[in-house]
C-alpha cells in the first residue's frame, strides 16, 4: 500500500506560512487529504485485488472438419455443453480476465482512482503554489520573516505606551472627558510648530516622565527591523503578482471544480457489477461471449458518489473565495481600525501585494496586522530613535565634544542625528547648541535646565517645540542662526524672542520679501544688534527697517540677484556695519552716504567698476572700513583722499593698473590690501602711511619698491609675492616689528643679510623658497629657525 505521506512534498509547506493560509485555505487542505484517501484507497485495491472474474457464457465446441486416412471427410457433433465444467485452466482464466478487462470494462470504471489521486494531486498544488513559485516565495518568505520579527519584538509590546506617553489609567482619564464632551483643543495652542523642508506628522509634544528605557541591544534589532519594513513595503508595493497568483490557482481550481463535477456525474453509472464481454479468443480458450464480475464496483460506486461530495464541497469553497477575491478591495489595505484603538495615526495604508498579505493575515489573526502596524508609523520609529540616541549620546560623551567657539562660548555641534538626545539637557554647562540637518527635532521644556544656553543654531531641522521651551528662549537666548530652503519653513516663534540680539537667515526668501508675513514681525525684536541674511533679495524689505531704531549691524548675501531698491536704506540710520555681497551693484548706493553713524562698509563680490561717487563718503566721518574687493574696479579717484577716518582698505581682487599718490593721503591707514590687481608700480607717497602694519601687493606686476616702503616703520605683515621683484632692498632693517614677510613668487637670487636687524620675523612668517633661504649667513638663519 502507498503511504499518504509519500504524497506530502505537493502540499508541504513551510510551517510559518500557515499565518497566510485563510479559513477556507485549511479546509480545502483537509478535503484534499480526504479526497487523496479516498483515491489512493481504490488503487491500493486495484493492485492487490483482482479487477474482474469471467465465466464463459456458453461453450461451443470448435467447428472443424476432420479428414480420416482414407481422406474421408467427417463432421464432429455440435452441442452445447451443460453445467459448470468448461475444461479451461488457471492461466486460461486469468488471460480471460485480463483481456475482458482491457476491452468490455469501461474506462471510468478501470481508472476512477487514478483520476481521483490525479485531480487531488492538481487541487494540492494549485493551493500551495503561490508559496512555490520563485516570483512570489522570496516575497512571502521576507513578509513572513519580518512579521514574525515584529510580532516576538519587545519594542511591538511596548510600543503603544512609548509613542502615546500615557499609562493606562491616563487613557482611562481621556475617555470619561470624551464621553463628557471636554474639549481637548486646548492642549493644541499649549504648543508651536515650525514646518520644514520635509513634511512631518502633526503631532502633539507632549512633557512626560521618561519611559523606561529599552535594552541597547533590543532596540538596535527593533531599529532595523523599522529599516527592514520600509525597503520591504517599497519593493512589494510596487507589483501585484502575489495577489494575481492567488486568484489564479483559484480560478483553476473552480475551473477543475465544474469540470470534474461534469464528467463525474455523467459516468459514476457506467461502474456496474456485471459486464457482457464478447472478445474474438476462441482459437485459445474455445470460448468467445463472457460473463464477468467487476468485484471493486459496488465499493467504486460508493466511492464516486463519496468523492463527489467532498469536490463539491471544495469547489463551493473555492466559489467562496472567488467571491472573496473579486468583491472585496484586496489591493488596498487601511489601518483605520489600529488607529482608532491604538491612537497612533500616522499609521499609512497599503497597496498592492503588501495589503493582499495583511488580509490574508487578518484572516488567520488580527492581531498580526496590528502588532505589525507599530513598525509603520513614524511616530513610532522617532520614539524608539529616540530611546536609542539616548543610549548612545550619554551625557559623558556628549560633554567629551564641547568646543568653544568665536564667540568664546561652549559650543556643543550635533550632525545628521535622527533626533536631539534628551541627554543633552542634562549638559548645563552648554552656552551654544548647533544642529545641522537633523529630522524631528524636538525641544521640550526640560530645555530649561539649560541655564547657561545663549546661542542656538538651527541648519536644515524639522523643529518642534514646547510652549515652555518657547517661553525659556525667549528670556535666554542671544544669538539664533537658522539655515532653510523656504521662507515659510522659518520657526514662527523666533519673531518673538524679545531678548534676541543676533538673528542670522540663510535660505531662499520670496523676491518679494517686503509682503512676506513672517518677516514683518521683526518690528518685535526689540534688542536686536545684528541681523544677517543670506538670500536673494531684489530689495531691502520694509521688515529690516522696522528695527532701524537699533539694528547696528546689517548683512546681505545675495546670491548674485541684483539689489535694486535701496532707498530704505536711509533710515537705518544707527547702522555702524553693513555688508551688500554678491548683490550685482554697479556703483555704491547713494542710500549708503546717509547712515552717518556707519563704520564698516563692505561691497564684496558686485560688479563695481567706477566709485567716483566715493566723493560722497566724506560725510561718513565714523568709516573706518571700506572693503571693494572681488570688483572690476579699474581705477581708485583722487576723492579717496577725503576719507580722512579711513583706517582699513580691502581693494583685492579688482583690475587696477595705476595707484593714484592720493590714496596715500589717508594717513590713517593701517591695513591696506592691494593684492590680486595689476599694480606695475608703488608710489613714493607710500612713505606718508606711518600708522601703515599690514600692506599687501601680492599677485600683481611689480618690479621694483620704493625705498619709501620701508619707512612704514609699523608694519607687521608685508605680503610682495607673486610679482616681478629681483632685489630686496637693505632698508628692510627698518622694518624691525616685521612678523610676516611673503617674497615666494618673485626673481629674487639672494636675500639681504639685513633681514637679521628684523628681530620679530621668524622662519615661520618668512614665505619664501628653500633655496632662496640659504643664501641668508647661517647666524641669521639659525636666529630664524630658533624659537
């Protein structure tokens, strides 16, 4: 006898996948089994039973004509024989039997079995061959995989009570106020949000004692595992072909259904006990009509109707789940009900093969699905970042990356984090807080232990923050830096830090940045110094005036769009610095002349040509900075000798030719740079510039140096590199607080021992080349080397 369990292997899989087998699924399985039963019982009996016994009908004797020796013809007696002796043997019989039953028997009858184990083996397969097929196995052995992962994951259980921040007796709270109709609006003006350049949840932050924490380890698996269901939704939302699969094996089976029902019913009579057998087999047995017995047909009968039943069962299954499949949205999924209950509702729906499997799962258990929804929220997935951040970013480790920065004060830089560490308020120490391109920052109230915190800066961060934390900030902080792609990702609650004194904007602002609502609430900054803005204005907007009244300093980076509007300019009359780079001007603003108390101006990076208008500066008796540099100045006019306060003069990296003697009758100048131009020659006039410590020429084309130079008896830094020059005058020795002289560039062949009367200048700040170096006696250049 054949043993079931040799038929397992077209039905046998994996023991989790049975999380993805339906109701009806399991039911078909055990029809099968039954119906393979069923099937190998009856060729069991076919191959140990004999099939059919014939008798001979009647016994004719063989009509043949017998020749004597005298070849006289004699006729045998016919007569028909009488009672059972039939004079046939063992082996006469059987051959009987066997022909009778390859020829009189019908084919239904002969191969029912066989048809039977062979449709039962069709159904077998066809339930189970989505979970063989290559294109749709690996995804259900991933999707299996990861479930079971998130089903057994500690972070799943604990999940709900993380991300909603309440226990049990909480929820109880919340529910008797809804049933009492207690508005919970309220608790959403308690907070402030600030979009940014990816859209978050709107979710509310809520103060709350500290869960306890995960174990490291338990919560690396459960960050993976959130890493593991985004690529996996990603890869199978894309296709369907788990669900056509599906409804293809379905469809053959209630296609096998019908037809087997067809032929069955039409044939199940032709399984008859007694069977008329008429086979031309006189010549060996002297018998030709037969009367057998088919010994299996009453059970076959039996059989067949039984068999009948459980296909019709199974096929009105399958109808079922044709209905099932066709009726019902199966490539759509929605976690409304998860969201309801668990209260987590950035849950997303599903598409495509991904929603198919959590129907099928919904029908082995629901519960699979909601304990799987955890790994799909983001609130969720922020929570648990959040515990691991504050596993990895101790407070220790945290104070190990202090720096103090040009501020003089201690600077903590955090980068590219999934979150803010909670640890980090425990850092009292901290006066600065830089965060660079981190998602979901959050500031709770705790922010407050941060007593000593002044600076903020905030570079391309999805910012939430606390009521609390907005109060704080606004009593304790001095200097705000805030990088963005758009205007309305600015944090609405930095137009209310009273307290504030610098605010620098890096970002893309609206061309028509004087209508933008966010920036004319700048009139609130009362204490406002400083206010930097990277952007691309085409004019100063009317919100920057509204702080004239105390803004000193004013800074504007365009992106090279041209500034065209600068009347408003004329009333920030407190101004002491102001900076319009990269602003595409093409003369100084005529605006700049009326800000009488300016110190510093700075045209950096325009397209200035001509500052024949500088005239105009000598009402701003207070400048003593004026930087041109990176121009296409050709020329510096006469009238810059009016600049009696001037002190220090940028004028790199413009196309002078010719430097006009009067420039020098800014005796005031003690830093003058004149470096990346096309200089051939310095004037004498050099000379009169006594307060003169820093003067560069570098990277233009002179020749010589007026012995005049030398007579700047303060100078500290003398850049000449990068030019024309063969002979270093022995007047040097004036220069005796020289502490950097650059010559590397120049057609220099030795250097004077002069040099050594420079007592300040060490090897260090002497820029030349090796060679040239040794050519200085060796007393001078081992006093050089010396420190």
């Amino acid at each position: 006898m054949i043993p079931v369990t040799e038929f397992r292997q077209f039905s046998e899989q994996q023991p989790q996948f049975r999380v993805l087998k339906p109701w009806w699924d399991v039911f078909t399985d055990y029809l099968s089994v039954v119906m393979l039963m069923i099937g190998v019982f009856g060729c069991t009996l076919q191959v140990r039973q004999d099939k059919i016994i014939c008798l001979p009908q009647k016994m004719t004797m063989y009509n043949q004509t017998i020749l004597l020796p005298n070849k006289t013809a004699v006729q045998p007696d016919v007569h028909e024989m009488m009672g059972r002796k039939t004079n046939l043997d063992f082996q006469q019989y059987s051959f009987i039997n066997q022909m009778c039953y390859e020829k009189a028997l019908h084919w239904y009858a002969k191969y029912f079995p066989y048809l039977v184990l062979i449709h039962t083996l069709i159904f077998m397969v066809c339930s189970n061959f989505w979970f063989k097929f290559p294109g749709s196995s690996s995804k259900i052995e991933h999707f299996i995989s990861i479930l079971g992962k998130c089903f057994d994951s500690p972070w799943t259980t604990r999940a709900l009570s993380e991300v909603s921040g309440e226990n049990p007796e909480e929820k109880d709270i919340k529910k008797s106020r809804a049933i009492l109709n207690v508005s919970v609006e309220g608790n959403l003006d308690s907070l402030e949000k600030t979009q940014s350049l990816k859209s978050i949840p709107e979710k509310i932050v809520v103060d709350k004692p500290t869960a306890s924490a995960l174990d490291k380890k338990e919560g690396e698996q459960a960050k993976a595992l959130f890493e593991k269901v985004k690529k996996f939704r990603l890869h199978v939302e894309e296709g369907d072909i788990l669900y056509v699969m599906y409804v293809r094996q379905t469809v053959l089976k209630v296609f096998k259904f019908l037809l087997i029902i067809a032929y069955n019913s039409a044939l199940v009579s032709e399984v008859q006990i007694t069977v008329k057998c008429s086979v031309d087999i006189q010549d060996m047995t002297g018998y030709k009509h037969f009367s057998c017995n088919h010994t299996m047909a009453h059970l076959f009968s039996k059989l067949s109707y039984c068999y009948l039943c459980f296909v019709a069962v199974y096929g009105f299954t399958c109808l079922y789940t044709s209905y099932w499949l066709f009726y019902r949205s199966l490539k759509e999924y929605s976690f409304e009900y998860v969201r309801q209950e668990t209260g987590i509702d950035d849950i997303p729906d599903v598409k495509n093969d991904f929603a198919f499997m959590l129907h099928m799962i919904d029908q082995y258990d629901p519960l699979y699905s909601k304990r799987f929804a955890v790994f799909l929220s983001e609130v969720s997935e922020n929570k648990l970042k959040q515990l691991n951040l504050n596993h990895e970013w101790t407070p220790e480790k945290l104070r190990q990356r202090l720096l103090t920065n040009h501020n003089d004060r201690l600077e903590l830089q955090l980068f590219m984090l999934s979150g803010l560490p909670d640890t980090i308020f425990e850092v009292t120490e901290l006066q600065s807080l830089k965060l660079e391109i981190i998602n979901n920052v959050t500031i709770p109230a705790s922010i407050a232990q941060l007593e000593n915190l002044q600076e903020l800066s905030l570079y391309q961060c999805c910012l939430k923050i606390h009521t609390t934390a907005t109060s704080f900030l606004k009593e304790k902080l001095k200097v705000l830096r805030v990088k963005f792609d758009d205007s309305r990702e600015l944090p609405h609650w930095l137009y209310h830090l009273r307290n504030l004194e610098e605010l620098y904007l890096i970002g893309s602002l609206s061309p028509d940045a004087s209508k933008n609502v966010g920036l004319e609430s700048l009139r609130e900054l009362k204490h406002l110094k400083t206010l930097s803005i990277k952007s691309n204005f085409t004019k100063i907007p009317q919100s920057i005036v509204d702080v004239s009244s105390h803004l000193q300093r004013l800074y504007i980076y365009n992106d090279g769009t041209k500034l065209v509007m600068l009347n408003n300019l004329k009333k920030m009359v407190n101004l002491t610095e102001l900076e319009l780079v990269h602003c595409d001007l093409e003369r100084i603003p005529h605006a700049v002349f009326s800000l009488t108390n300016l110190q510093e101006l700075d045209l950096k990076e325009n397209n200035l040509r001509s500052i024949e208008e500088i005239v105009s500066c000598q009402h701003l008796h207070k400048l003593t900075c004026l930087k041109l540099w990176h121009n296409s100045i050709c020329y510096i006019p006469e009238h810059i000798k009016k600049l009696g306060s001037l002190e220090r003069l940028y004028f790199s990296h413009n196309k002078v030719e010719i430097l006009s003697p009067h420039l020098f009758l800014c005796n005031k100048l003690r830093y003058l740079d004149l470096s990346n131009n096309d200089i051939r020659f310095i004037p004498p006039e050099i000379g009169v510039l006594q307060s003169l410590q820093y003067f560069s020429v570098t990277c233009n084309k002179i020749e010589n140096l007026p012995d005049e130079l030398f007579f700047c008896k303060k100078l500290k830094t003398l850049k000449l590199g990068k030019n024309t020059l063969s002979l270093l005058s022995p007047k040097i020795s004036y220069l005796v607080l020289l502490t950097h002289l650059e010559l590397k560039g120049n057609h220099f062949e030795l250097l004077p021992p002069e040099l050594r009367f420079c007592r300040a200048l060490k090897r260090g700040g002497l820029v030349v080349e090796d060679v040239l170096f040794e050519t200085l006696p060796s007393d001078i250049r081992d006093k050089m080397k010396a420190e």
